[in-house]
C-alpha cells in the first residue's frame, strides 16, 4: 500500500485533526488485517467499497450503517479489532457521547 496516497486521503477526509493523528490513523491502516487491505486501496481511490466480511457478520460498510456515519477509517480500525479477537466485537457498536 502506498502511505503517501494513504495520508493525503486522510489530510483529505480529515483535515481538522492534527498531523500526528492523521499519521497515526496512516500508520494504523496500513497494518490492517490482510482482508481489509481491499477496502483501504478502494477507500483511498474513492471507490465503492467491497463487502469483505470478517467472522462472516461484519463488513465496513455494516459498521458505518450500524454507527450512522461515514467515518472510514474509525469502522475499518474497529473491524480490525473484531478480526484480531472476537470478543472485540463491542468496539463496532461504537457509543455516543
């Protein structure tokens, strides 16, 4: 995966965070679970993302339903989560403040 693309999607999408958050988020997304390389290559080339579903319940676009926003990088960090370990699957029910 090619970071520079990474970053500038992320300075992109957030442009209100800070620089070290947003080369934190970079540095997260390009050590996801193989099976969500997929998603962050289309995510980056803004295209449709690919219904890759992890434990065979989850995929991105399910959590960014389930949450009610379009937050890429936070879903695809949670499902990261999930498919490291089951039981981290609260982490995709997000709470609101």
């Amino acid at each position: 995966m090619n970071d520079e693309k990474i970053i500038k999607r992320i300075k992109e999408q957030y442009p209100y965070y800070s620089k070290e958050k947003q080369k934190e988020y970079a540095k997260l997304l390009m050590s996801v679970d193989e099976r969500l390389y997929q998603n962050v290559e289309e995510w980056v080339n803004d295209n449709s993302l690919s219904e890759i579903w992890i434990r065979g319940k989850y995929c991105v676009r399910a959590v960014m339903q389930i949450r009610q926003d379009d937050d890429f990088v936070d879903a695809v960090l949670a499902l990261n989560e999930y498919a490291k370990k089951a039981s981290n699957e609260y982490m995709i029910w997000r709470q609101r403040a």
